[in-house]
C-alpha cells in the first residue's frame, strides 16, 4: 500500500485534517492519554461507517463492527507501525471485522432456514416491493456474493487502488479485477430486472 | 448506455456521505475503558521476538509433517504477559505447511485480523516447508493459509469451519484455557 495513497484514501470526501493530526494522536494515547482516542473514534465514524453500512446492509450490524474495529485497533495500536496511516490500517480492521460480522449474520439468517438447498433458492424480496432507489440500491447490493460486493465497494465507493484493495483483502490483483467485473455485471442485471418489474 | 448509467448512479448514490449515531463513540470509550489494561500495550515486543524466530525441525517431526502435508503443532512455550499487557497469559502454537513451489506463504485468521502481511511463513532451507509462530490466548481462531498472495488454502489435517465468511477456505483452532 503506498503510502500516499493510502493516507489520502480513507478519508478523501468530507473530513479534512483539521486540527491534531492522526499521528500526534495515537502518540497522546500511546503515552497513556485515553482520551485522545474519542478524537480518532469521532473522527473516523462516519467515513468508515459507510462501507461498514454498504457491506452489512443495516445499522445494527454496521455499528457492532464499527465498534469491535475501533476498540481491536486501541488494543492493537502498538502495531500500527506507521501512525501517520492510522487511517488505513484502521480501516484494514474494519474489512475483517465487517468479514466476521457479515459471516455471524448470515448464520443467523442461516438458522431460519436449514435447509441450505432451499435457502440457495429461496428468492430475495422483489423489486416491486421496493419502491424507494435506497431499497433498491440496498436489495442490488445484498444480491452480491459478498467478497463481490466487497471489492465493488473498496473500489468504486471508497476509490481504493486495487494495489490497496490487496492488501486489505488478501486477494490478488487479478482475482480483485474480476470480483469487480462481475460485480458490475451482476449489477447490470439485477438493476435491469428491477426496471423491468 | 442504460447498464453503466444505472451502475454509475449506484455509485454515486454509495458515495454520499453516511451519518453514524455518535452515541458509538461514547460506547466504544465505555468499552476500553472497561479492558484490563492500558492501550497500546504491546504483545508488540513478544509478537515481533516470536514471528521473527526460524524453527528447526527434527528430521523424523519433519517427515511426519511432509506427510501429512500440514500440522498445526500445540504450543511449546507459554509466554506470561507483563502484568499490564492485555493478554494475561500467552501460549505459542506453530503452524505449518508443506508447499514446495511457493514463493511466498502467510497465515492469516482472527488472531492477526485476516492480514495478509502481518504473520510471513518462514521456509526451511530444502525442503518446502513453512512455518510460523503465532502466541494466542485461550480461545476460537479461525485461520488459513494464503499462497503467494492470491491462493487460500485451509489446514487439512484441522477442521474446516463451516462459517467462512467469503466462502474461501478455513480452518479452526480452538485453545483451550490455561
């Protein structure tokens, strides 16, 4: 991940570097000023919440990862080797943990449905029940294979280079294009089926 | 063209600003400040003394890996945290794989955040096998293997979770306590 790169992306829209840098303070709360933390936390919510939001499909699930990606990172905030990143590697936390809370979601979902067969099967609401673009953009979304719509979001949404996608991911470059290909492709048609209906 | 219009309008649409309750900042400070220790207290030195460690391996331990392809061996060492650390207690567990055309290997779990670059195998010398050293504290991991960057493989001789959560391979560990 360069770093250039990367300290720009995380935040690009919105928030600018106003103030305390992120790097003076993971220093203060290294030095045991805890406080200082509330900063990083508020200033990262709402820009790493909206992937956490776009992947999980709800608040709920958005905040419990949000929240569990926040206080890893302040455990582990002796291994973040370059504080100047704070941001990106803040935000690589947040890709696993948005991976293990998608994955406990979907075994709750899972419980209401034992038989996988079916559960393959088994249609997603409709189009004609969704009436408003949010419902549709989020019912389009949920209808991505997961490391699909991972990588659609890293790079159309957050704007990630697919170098930085890798590294967050664990995927190679090649397998990141193609997830994002046929992202788009699936998108294609299931917006087309909702124009349809 | 209607397709790319419709997806660039998706697009768009995600990439309007998000409102997170703040309430979650207040619960998250709630939350360390309930943990046993500090911030920033590093395993760090621990962490970099194990992970950085080449291991040699008997010739008969090597043959019995080699045949089984891959073995997660139970711990050799218990590593008492300092009183402060956020661990309180510490076991290493190593793991291993036999992949002779890898050019690079990573372990990868919940221990290390699914990081590809945060736990590099080791290879020995000649014979294809890699291994590293992880230190966890009692409890559940899920864990695979990542070849060269792009090629998941999970432990075969452990079991496979059934809770993977992009449907790419993994395996469990499960530490029991102290």
């Amino acid at each position: 991940m360069s770093k250039g790169r990367c300290d720009a992306t995380p935040g690009r829209e919105g928030i600018g570097d106003v103030g305390t840098s992120d790097a003076a303070l993971v220093r203060r709360v290294r030095a045991g000023d805890t406080a200082a933390y509330a900063d990083l936390v508020a200033r990262y919510r709402d820009r790493l919440g909206r992937y956490a939001l776009h992947m999980l499909g709800n608040r709920e699930d958005a905040e419990e990862a949000l929240q569990d990606a926040f206080v890893r990172a302040y455990r582990s905030l002796a291994r973040c080797d370059d504080p100047e990143r704070f941001g990106a590697w803040l935000y690589g936390i947040l890709v696993n943990r948005c991976r293990t809370t998608g994955a406990r979601a979907a075994r709750r979902a899972r419980r209401f449905v034992s038989d996988p067969t079916a559960l393959e099967t088994t249609p997603l609401p409709g189009p004609a029940e969704q009436t408003e673009w949010d419902d549709i953009v989020r019912w389009a979304l949920a209808r991505l294979a997961p490391e699909a719509r991972e990588a659609f979001l890293l790079k159309h949404v957050e704007e990630l280079e697919y170098e930085d996608i890798a590294q967050l991911t664990g995927a190679g470059i090649s397998a990141l294009k193609m997830r994002v290909k046929r992202a788009r492709e699936q998108l294609q048609a299931i917006l087309r089926e909702a124009e349809h209906v | 063209m209607f397709d790319d219009d419709a997806v660039e309008r998706v697009v768009r649409y995600l990439r309007r600003s998000v409102r997170i309750d703040p309430a979650l900042d207040h619960r998250v400070m709630e939350e360390i400040a309930a943990l046993p220790a500090g911030p920033a207290v590093p395993a760090g030195g621990v962490w970099r003394w194990l992970t950085g460690r080449r291991l040699t391996l008997t010739p008969l331990g090597a043959l019995g890996l080699a045949a089984a392809f891959v073995v997660a061996v139970v711990g050799v060492w218990r590593v008492r945290a300092a009183p402060d650390a956020v661990e309180p207690a510490l076991r290493g567990f190593q793991f291993v794989l036999v992949e002779p055309h890898a050019a690079n290997v990573s372990l990868v779990g919940d221990f290390n955040d699914w990081d590809a670059t945060r736990t590099p195998m080791h290879r020995t010398p000649g014979d294809g096998l890699w291994s590293a050293v992880v230190p966890l504290e009692p409890g559940r991991y899920r864990y695979a293997f990542l070849i060269d960057g792009r090629l998941w493989v999970a432990d075969p001789t452990a079991p496979t979770t059934r809770d993977d959560d992009f449907g790419a391979p993994s395996s469990v560990l499960t530490v029991g306590g102290l």
